[in-house]
C-alpha cells in the first residue's frame, strides 16, 4: 500500500511543479503582453522578473525533479 501512495505522490509533485512553473510563466506573459498593450516596448517575459521569481520557478523545477526522484527506498 504505501508504494502506491508513494508513487501517487509522485506524480502529484511533478505534475504539481510543471503545472506550477507552466501557470507562474503563462500569467507573466499575460502581463507582458497586457503592458505592451499599452504602449510599452515588448520584452521578454523575464525581463524585469526579480530575483524571487526566478526562486519561485526554480522551486517549481526542484519539486518536479525531487518528486521524479523520490526519497530512497530500503528493501
């Protein structure tokens, strides 16, 4: 039983990290675009992204991967 779960929670995390790093940059180009549409010059979504979101996408990053690689199994 508990492999399931581990397994399952697995997957929750990787899905839940892509999906996570997916939606934080989708929102970034809907503001990028959104400001370009007002008359700014268009960059790249990053462009003025502070060094805490680029924390928050590599967190996202490193749930995914810990999630892929899991805790280590004995026996």
């Amino acid at each position: 039983m508990e492999s399931r779960l581990t397994d399952l929670a697995r997957v929750l995390g990787f899905v839940v990290g892509v999906a996570g790093a997916g939606a934080t940059y989708y929102a970034l180009l809907q503001y990028a675009d959104a400001q370009s549409d007002a008359g700014a010059a268009h960059h790249n979504p990053l462009f003025n992204a502070s060094w805490g979101l680029m924390a928050v996408l590599l967190g996202f990053a490193f749930t995914a991967a810990g999630s892929v690689v899991g805790p280590h199994r004995s026996g």
